[in-house]
C-alpha cells in the first residue's frame, strides 16, 4: 500500500463497512446511533457550546489584531478568483441545501411546533423564532469554518505544508503529523466529512422528494429519494470531471443567481414591510441577546434543554461534521487574501446573507400560518412548497426552488468529492478523476444507507457523533494556528507587521 494512498484505504474500509451496516442491519444502525446520540448530546452539550464560542471570539480577534495584515500566501500573491465568485463559492459550499431545506421550516417550527422560549404562537415567539434561527446559521456556524480554512490556507499557502488536517498542528506535534498520528487525523477527517456531506445529501434529496410529491402527487419513499440520488450523482460526477474552475466556478455562479431570484420573488410578492420591519428588530434581539444564546444550555429546565439538543447542539455538530470539507473548499479557493479580509467574507457577509433569506421566508411562512393556512402541519421538506403555494406563479416559482436544491445538491457533492480527493491523495491540489469517482459514489451510496437505516433522525444521530471527536483536533487547530502566528510576528517585529518593500529596478 503506498504510504501516500493509506489515509485513501483505510477510511474506504471503515466507511464501506458503516455503508453495509445501514443495509444489512438497519434497525441495529439506528439503535445504536440514537443511544450514542443522546449520551453525546447530555453529556457534551456544554462543550460544544463552549467550543464554537471560543472559534467566534478567537475570529474577532485576529480581525481587530495586527495578524489581520498577514497573507494567505507569500507577499506577491495573487486571488485565483475575483470576489464575487469568491463569495459565490464558499457560500454554496457552506450552506447550500440546509439554507433551502430549514429556511422555511426551521422558523415555523419554533414559532408553531417547538419554541426555544416556550412562546408558542405569540408575537414574542415570531421574534424567538427568529433570533434561535440567526444562532443556528449566523457567525456561529461560519465560525467553524472560518477556523479550519483559515489554519488550513495559512499553513498551506503561507508555510507551504500539505493542504491535509494533520499539517496544520506541526507547530504542536512536531514529526508526529507527518507519521502514524498525522495519518489517524486526516482518517478522522475523512470520516466526519463524508457523514457530513452524506447527510446534506440525504436532506436534499428528501426535500426534492417533497417537492415533486407535494405538486405532482410523486410517492414520498426511499424508493423516489433512490432515484433522486442516482440520477444527481451521474450530473454532479459530470461536473466534477470537469475541474474547479469549470465545473464548481460555473454552477456556484447559477447557485448565487438561482437563490437571488427566487429570494426576490419571495421579499417582492410577500409581506415585504413586514420582512424589513422583522429584520431589522431581530437583528437587534439577536445582538442583545448574542452572549446568552451562545452560552444557553439550560441545566435545570429539561424541556427547554431538549429543545437544545435537538437544535442548537445538533447544528453544531453538523456545522463540525462538515467542516472538514468545507474548510479544505474555502481555504482552497481563498489563496492571497489577508486574514481580515478572509474573516469579513467567510464569517460576516454570509451570516447577514443567511439572516436575510431566513426572515424573508420564515415571515412569509410565519404570516401564511397566521392567515389560517398552516405551513407547521407539512412535513420538513414541504413546508417551502406550502408556503409558495400563496404566492402568483406558484407552480413556476416552485420549480425553480426545486431546480435551486437540485444545483446546491450538485454544488455540495461535487465539491465534497473534489476535497475527500485532496485529503485523501496526501493534499493533493488537483486529485485525479478516479479517485473523485469512487468518492463520489460513495457519498450517494453512504447518504441512502442512512436513509433506508432511519431517515432523518439516522441522518441527525450520525452527524452528532461523527462530530465529536474531530471538534477536539478543531481546539488543536486553533492553538497551533495561534502559536505559529505569534512566531511569525515576533520574526516581523513586535510592532505593526510590516512586508520587505519591494525596491524599484
């Protein structure tokens, strides 16, 4: 076995054996990860609280510090690609479908189903709905992923390391990142980041299903969401084949414009005063109320740290899952930004993006339930198509959202393909199609085997519990990043950090 394919080997094995489990014994898949899952989630609630806060104070700090001028990349380097493709990319690669699926359903649930303050149905439950909603998707989220693309890129472009997980902790390990130990960190790696792609694939392809059953009557099983999933795979391994700059380029554009129109649509022929007048109240509520939803856990309160475990918790532990993935993409693309720079448009511009789209379609979805029509009794991945359905051109407008997920369904599996190659071919820049194919495959093959095991409660268990032991390498990341940084300073000079200038020939 070739020393640099081993990290390739050995977590197709494990994943091939969990991908077999899900068939042969689904009923003992799901068991086992919904016992694993609520151990994880009692016991470890407050540390992953506590981490993912550490992650957005130790952001705001390298953007207000001195490290805000250092480079991505050596001096003279350059962006590969202009901002707002930039944005486009990382912004597809970061949400993409759990912006779709939960943007409509998220805030109806904690407004009509399950709210995080006990507010149910009331006015001061429109505003918890929706600041619990900017929690879950706002600078916390994009904080995690900030993190590892931020140590990833610095150490790749700036220290010329290996774009892999286990080079960013040199500084910490020593010689070990290149042996045994490097090795069973990128494993871990690998394995959360395909449980984290699988999983966003298994939703996009339960909400596809939920469109097309909802507006043409198409049977809601494991065997449409199959089909859904066979037929992505042969269009997002045809893009992959094509390269970064085509394929992942072109479609996160049509990504940014598909969203764009339909976000519009919805601001224009909704309840647009109230969207803004909605937005701009729980902006403020969500910046009062910043620190003590950041730190909420609820000890003596059981039903309140249920609703915890089943939200706030599980989306970190999905935001970590996949952050290997996505912080491999982000630093991938990111190569001669400055640090600040980095920081303003992975961590905020995609948070306010996010709040944006949430009020728009949870206050259109919040004034429909209000108005007699309840979009709260829909399954998850119907509630979009619900609330469109109020609106003119329902049917069409509809459609484009469908056409919306297909895309970022594309989008997420064609760039976790392209990464899973990186990890997994010792950093490679450019992995070769063979390797992205079986990646590729795998992905769809692990996503429905979660499905057929238990749906989407085997999809949220799984997530949890891959999180947890790659969170502890994120800690390890941001103290490596930390100390390599305060020695590049220090060889600068302990005052503003200056570059050599560059003398005119």
């Amino acid at each position: 076995m070739k020393k640099s394919l081993v990290v390739f080997y050995v977590s197709l094995v494990i994943l091939t054996g969990l991908v077999l489990m899900g068939v042969i014994i689904p009923e003992t898949l799901e068991r086992v990860t919904s016992s694993t899952q609520s151990f994880i989630t009692n016991t470890f609630g407050w540390y992953y609280l506590g981490i993912v806060s550490l992650f957005v104070i130790m952001l705001v700090y390298l953007l207000v510090s001195p490290f805000g001028k250092i480079k991505l990349g050596k001096p003279e380097d350059k962006p590969e690609f202009s901002r707002p493709t930039w944005i486009a990319m990382l912004f597809s690669a970061g949400l993409g479908i759990g912006l779709v699926f939960y943007g409509t359903f998220e805030p109806i649930s904690h407004y009509a189903i399950s709210s995080p303050t006990g507010e149910l149905g009331t006015d001061q439950g429109i505003m918890d709905a929706l600041r619990f909603t900017f929690l879950h998707y706002g600078t916390h989220a994009w904080a995690i992923y900030a993190i590892i693309a931020l140590t990833i890129a610095y150490f790749t472009f700036r220290k010329g390391e290996l774009s892999l997980i286990s080079r960013t902790l040199r500084p910490i390990i020593g010689k070990h990142a290149d042996g045994a130990v490097g090795k069973v960190i990128d494993i871990i790696a690998v394995i959360s980041t395909v449980m984290g792609v699988a999983t966003s694939l298994g939703f996009g392809a339960m909400q596809v299903n939920g469109g097309v059953s909802y507006l043409f009557g198409v049977p809601s099983n494991i065997m449409t969401q199959t089909v859904i999933i066979v037929v992505v795979t042969a269009l997002f391994m045809i893009s992959a084949l094509t390269g970064l700059g085509k394929g992942i380029k072109i479609l996160s554009n049509f990504n940014m414009v598909f969203a764009t129109i339909l976000f519009l649509f919805v601001f224009v022929f909704g309840p647009t005063l109230f969207i803004l007048n909605l937005f701009i109240d729980t902006i403020g509520a969500y910046l009062h109320n910043f620190v003590r939803m950041s730190f909420r856990i609820a000890p003596v309160d059981e039903e309140a740290r249920s609703w915890i475990n089943n939200w706030t918790i599980f989306y970190w532990a999905w935001w970590i899952a996949w952050s290997p993935f996505v912080g491999v993409f982000i630093a991938r693309v990111s190569k001669g930004r400055t640090i600040r720079e980095f920081i303003i448009y992975v961590l905020l511009t995609p948070s306010l993006i996010s709040f944006l789209w949430f009020t728009a379609f949870g206050g259109a979805a919040i004034t429909s339930e209000k108005s007699g029509f309840s979009i709260s009794s829909l399954l998850p991945e119907e509630s979009l198509f619900g609330m469109l359905e109020g609106f003119p051109f329902s049917l069409a407008i509809s459609i484009l959202a469908i056409l919306l997920i297909v895309v970022f369904f594309i989008t997420s599996a064609d760039s976790g393909t392209f990464v899973l190659g990186m990890m997994t071919t010792n950093g490679s820049q450019n992995p070769s199609n063979k390797i992205k194919v079986i990646w590729g495959i795998l992905l769809s093959v692990t996503a429905l085997s979660l499905l057929y095991s238990g749906g989407l409660l085997a999809l949220q268990n799984t997530m949890i519990i891959a999180a947890l032991p790659f969170s502890v390498i994120l800690g390890l990341m941001v103290f490596s990043l930390i100390k390599s940084l305060k020695q590049e300073r220090k060889n600068l000079g302990i005052g503003q950090l200056r570059y050599p200038e560059k003398k005119d020939h």
